[in-house]
C-alpha cells in the first residue's frame, strides 16, 4: 500500500485537500467515472452524508470499501 497522497477538490465552490491511497484514489476516480459524474460532486455527496464523526477520507475510503463488497 503506499502513502496517502494530498489532492485538491472543490465541494460546492470550497477548495479542500483530502489525503488517500493511491488505490484509493484510483478507486475513487474508477467509481465516479462509471457513474457518469465528476469526481467533486461524489466527493461533495460524500461529505454531505458522512455527518461530524468522521473526516472527509476516512468516508470516501469507507464509500469505496462498500462501493467494491456490494
């Protein structure tokens, strides 16, 4: 597994940096793509539905994890 990595999205016009995996990363791009979608707006989705208990990449790995079991 390699290092989280920093990248920038946009969430409804907020600029924020999120650190994952690589793998997650790729996931997370593979995902939004079949889906038809930009990656912001899943990330923004995401962040919405996660509530204040957890950060914004702890949910998207979370979401990826259940996007692959399902």
């Amino acid at each position: 597994m390699s290092r989280p990595v920093k990248r920038s999205l946009t969430l409804r016009g907020h600029r924020t940096s999120v650190s994952l995996e690589d793998d997650f990363w790729n996931a997370f791009r593979e995902i939004a793509a079949s889906q038809n979608r930009p990656i912001n707006e899943l990330a923004a989705e995401i962040d919405e539905a996660r509530g204040t208990d957890s950060g914004l990449a702890s949910a998207i790995r979370l979401y990826v994890l259940a996007y692959y079991r399902g």
